[in-house]
C-alpha cells in the first residue's frame, strides 16, 4: 500500500463476497502506525470495482475515500486507487493485495474468477 501522506506500507484485508458486491476492512501498517479501512465495493462482470472506503484515525478524525480498481483472476489479484472525498483533503494512494485463500462456497451466487489457489 502506498499513500500520498503516510508512506508505503504492507497491508492485509478481509473481504466476503456476495454477487456483485463486496466489503470488508483493510489493514495497513505504515510508518509504526497501524490503521484499518472499510472497503465496500460494486464489482462489474469485468472484475473491475468501484466503491467507498472510511477510515476512522485514533484521533478522532474520519476521512472517507472513492476507490476503484481491478481483480485480476489469472493471478489472483486486487488492484486499487483511492481518492478523499471527505476528510484528509487531498490523500491519494494505492494498494495491491494478493488473494491467499477463500471460504467455503455456501450459494451457487459465488463468481467462479474470484476462486483463489488454494483453501485457508
């Protein structure tokens, strides 16, 4: 992850999918600061996504972004931008998270190019 304010970082996220949206938090960890965003996304049968991401600081501070991007199912994986909308005037950044695992398929509503490798 690299943002226009805190610097590059290493990242984590955990998303769950149904149809044609996801959601979920990221986790990042940049310059001795760790802080966590919540993603929620809209997902075209492209695999591109667009969607919203807040971050609440411990400051007390909430800066809400736009984000979009894409997934890329022959190497499993999810490529982003982010813009402020609100909030943290003028932070941009990217990020890029490979997928490890998934759950198991409960719904017959899974999108078969969000299938990762391996199971966790």
């Amino acid at each position: 992850m690299v943002d226009a304010q805190g610097g590059s970082g290493s990242a984590t996220a955990t998303l769950a999918q149904h149809g044609a949206t996801a959601g979920g938090a990221i986790t990042t960890t940049q310059g001795g600061s760790t802080l966590t965003a919540q993603l929620s996304l809209a997902i075209a049968s492209s695999n591109a996504f667009s969607g919203a991401m807040v971050v609440n600081y411990t400051s007390g501070a909430t800066c809400t972004f736009n984000t979009s991007g894409t997934y890329n199912a022959s190497t499993y994986s999810l490529n982003g931008s982010y813009t402020a909308v609100t909030g943290c005037t003028g932070d941009t950044g990217t990020y890029a998270l490979a997928q490890q695992c998934t759950d198991t398929v409960t719904s017959s509503e899974r999108r078969p190019q969000f299938a990762p490798p391996a199971q966790c």
